[in-house]
C-alpha cells in the first residue's frame, strides 16, 4: 500500500513538472512571436518611410515638371498676345495632330502604321490592344499581324 502511495506522489510531482515545462515552452514561443511581431512592424514602418519619402520625390518631380510646361505655356501665350497686339497675324501655327497620329514616346520617329504595329507585335502586345492603342480598325491590325507571321513563316 505504501509502494502505491510513493507511486501516485511520484507521478503527482511529474504531472506538475510536466505542466511547467509546458508553461515555460508556451512563454517562451509567445516571447517569440512578439519579437517576430516586432520585427515585422518594423520593417513595415521603414517600407512606409520608404514609398511616402519616394512619393513625396515623384510628387516634387511631376510639380516641377507642371511648372515648367505652365512657363512654357504662360511665354507663348504672352508672346502671342505681343504679337496680336502689334497686329500680326502670320504667326507660324503650331503643327497639328491628326487623329490616328500619336505624339508620345512610345511612337516618335516610326514611320506607317505598318511599322508601329510591327513594334508592339514583337513587344508582346496583341491585336486588339495594338488597335486600340493606335487607334485603328481592328482588322486593320490584324491584317497587318497576318502579313507579319506569314512573311515570318516565309524567312525561315
């Protein structure tokens, strides 16, 4: 009867310890996870520091970049005036731009729309964006496209 006694205290006393290891691991994990926690906060708040600092440069780099066309635009305007002023009416016309004619980066210095619709092929774009893009039909384009992989097929 005493060896049953001595055995119930034993597995008494190893339950608790059991239980305080337990304990001790869970804190230990919870004080890792808050210094993970930790962690990631702080890297958001420099990711935060880091888009607002470059926002606020693109920000600063388009205002600048509106003040100098508004210059542009206030001279001419004035020079214009002088010009309407002192009667003259043979000031050179600005050139115009046609409808289906683009004056962005993408498209200076192509020549047909056989050209553009070339380039954008070959960069990955498909017919109805080109169309779009380039403001043509549709068929158009795809016309176009047609012509390019047969003469494509043709070469090899």
């Amino acid at each position: 009867m005493e060896w049953l006694l001595i055995e119930l205290i034993v597995l008494v006393l190893l339950l608790n310890i059991r239980a305080i290891v337990v304990l001790i691991q869970n804190k230990q994990r919870r004080e890792e996870l808050s210094e993970d926690a930790a962690l990631i906060h702080q890297g958001m708040e420099e990711f935060v520091e880091k888009i607002e600092k470059e926002n606020e440069e693109l920000y600063q780099k388009l205002a600048d970049y509106i003040k100098v066309k508004e210059d542009k635009f206030e001279k001419r305007i004035r020079l214009l005036e002088k010009q309407l002023a002192a009667g003259r009416t043979d000031a050179p016309e600005p050139p115009e731009v046609s409808e289906k004619q683009e004056t962005g980066p993408l498209f200076a210095g192509t020549g047909s729309h056989q050209e553009q619709v070339s380039k954008l092929y070959k960069q990955g774009f498909a017919p109805k964006q080109i169309a779009k893009v380039l403001k043509m039909e549709h068929g158009e384009v795809e016309l176009i496209v047609n012509m390019l992989k047969k003469k494509k097929s043709y070469q090899k």
